[in-house]
C-alpha cells in the first residue's frame, strides 16, 4: 500500500527569510512517498525491567536490580504498554513487517528463530564465545606508548567504580539471565528477529525493505549504536528514522525533567542517520491512504 508521509528533521543550516541562528533550527518537515510493503519497524532491547515478572536479585531488592532506577524502568514500560503495543499490532494488519532487535539469547527460544536465521548464523553463534575471548586478550593487551600502563589502568578503574559503582554492576549483572521480552510485545506470526546488523540486512534485502522505523531503548545508546542499530544499518544504506514518543533513555537529575538526554539524541539521529516521526503521524499517514 502506498502512502505519503511527513518525516522530520532539525536543520542546521540558513532557514529562508528567518536570521541565522540557533533560535531558528526548530523541527522542519518533509514528504516521502513510501509502501507499507518496504517499510519495517525495528524493536530494539525491549526488556522486562520494571514488569511485574521483572528480573531480581535478592541480595539488591526490586529497586537495586533494576537498570537505571525506577522513574527510567516505569517510564519504557508505560511506552510500551501504552504506545509500542497498540502501535505495533495495527502496523501488523497494514502488512507492515515487525523486526525483533535483541540480543541472540533472548530470541533463540521463540518459534520465529528458525525462520529468521540460517543454519550458517546459528553455527557462528554457537563459536561466539572464543571470539569474544579473544577480542578480550586483544582490547586488554599493555600498550607501549606514552602514559603510563599503570596510570592509564588506575584512572580509568576509578572512573569506571564512581559512575558504575563496580560492586553494584556485578551483582546487578545477575538479573541477565532473567531478562525477557514483556509478553505484550512477544513475537507473533510473521515477525523476524534480529541479532546483528549482516543477519538484519539479509533478512531486509530479502523482504525489499529499504526504510526502518526504530522504537525502543535506549535512544542515546543501543537503538544508535547496538549491532542491529541505527548507525550500522544507515551504513548499509537505509533510511533509519526514530519514532520519538517510542523510545527513552535514563536521564539524570539535570535532565529529567524535560527529557533532555533524550531529545538530544533524538535530533543527533536526525543530524546523521535520518528523520523522525511520532506513532500518530506514522499511523495516520497509512490510514489516510485506505
């Protein structure tokens, strides 16, 4: 089904018969025509922090196990639940293509895997774990040059504990293991899951679909930079545009208030990789042309 749609952007450049500045690079807007048989939503990292089966460390409490504190884990679920559901299931009966966007071990149980990977991936999934252990020994290896190792060592150990608090991390990191796609947003017939940004473009080239629609978290982190995310995939050469009421990242008391964090990456998504777009103009764009 063809469609036109109004994508966004946030110039960085003159505006015609507006002064040349700051004040003046405010969302602009411009039209494509599309097919809902070559566009794709891409869900990435959609976890169950916050949700009533939400993963949980006994010796931290509900709170401490989770991510980024409990106004970040309550904010992605009510996206979810409210925004990324209802949306999702009515692209789905416009024959829009749902994509997955996961880490390998949180999709390799649904019935949808087999379908979406060949028997080739599977294997070098299965061999992964060397590799990482390799490319570990090379990241860690003593350099040479100017500083110090022993310095270099020491200041980034301390920085890394006064951010991430390391003790905390490693116990944090337990809940891992626990780690789902809430049940409202499971994979249903006909959907493709996604681990990495080669198995993405095949699965893209082979279902013609040269334009994603990226939801999910976090917008500043994995929906940029994650293997299946927007930076990889734009290298390929898709349009990759963010759905802006569909995605978050954790603020900070600076930032919370207006979302900051998030909005920011929002416009740095447009400055690079594409457009952006909410959920009602997404869906009202299809629905204008039935």
């Amino acid at each position: 089904m063809e469609f036109k749609m109004k994508l966004e952007y946030t110039p960085r450049s003159p505006i015609n018969n507006l002064s040349f500045t700051e004040k003046t690079f405010t969302r602009m807007q411009t039209t494509y025509e599309l097919n809902t048989n070559e566009i794709g939503i891409a869900l990435v990292d959609l976890w169950n922090f916050g949700w009533e089966n939400s993963p949980f460390v006994p010796s931290l409490g509900w709170e401490l196990s989770l991510e980024r504190g409990v106004s970040h884990a309550l904010r992605k679920k009510e996206i979810i639940e409210n925004l990324i559901v209802p949306v999702v299931n009515e692209l789905r009966e416009y024959g829009v293509k749902i994509f997955h966007c996961n880490h390998a071990s949180f999709l390799e149980h649904f019935p949808q895997w087999k379908d979406s990977t060949t028997e080739v991936e599977r294997e070098t999934l299965r061999k992964k774990d060397s590799k990482v252990d390799k490319v570990k020994a090379k990241q860690n290896a003593v350099h040479e040059a100017f500083p110090d190792n022993k310095w270099i060592s020491e200041w980034k150990a301390k920085h890394t504990n006064d951010v991430f608090n390391i003790k905390w991390s490693d116990e944090q990191a337990k809940t891992y293991d626990q780690i789902r796609i809430p049940n409202l947003i499971e994979p249903k017939e006909g959907d493709l899951l996604v681990y990495s940004s080669k198995q993405f473009h095949r699965l893209l080239s082979k279902n013609k679909i040269h334009c994603l629609f990226y939801m999910g978290f976090e917008t500043d982190e994995c929906v940029q930079n994650s293997d299946y995310g927007i930076i990889n995939m734009h290298q390929f050469g898709y349009m990759t545009n963010i759905v802006r009421d569909c995605t978050t990242t954790y603020e900070s008391a600076e930032t919370l208030e207006g979302l900051w964090r998030t909005k920011v990456a929002i416009e740095n998504i447009e400055k690079r990789c594409g457009y952006s777009t909410t959920s009602f103009d997404l869906l009202n764009s299809i629905r204008n042309s039935i």
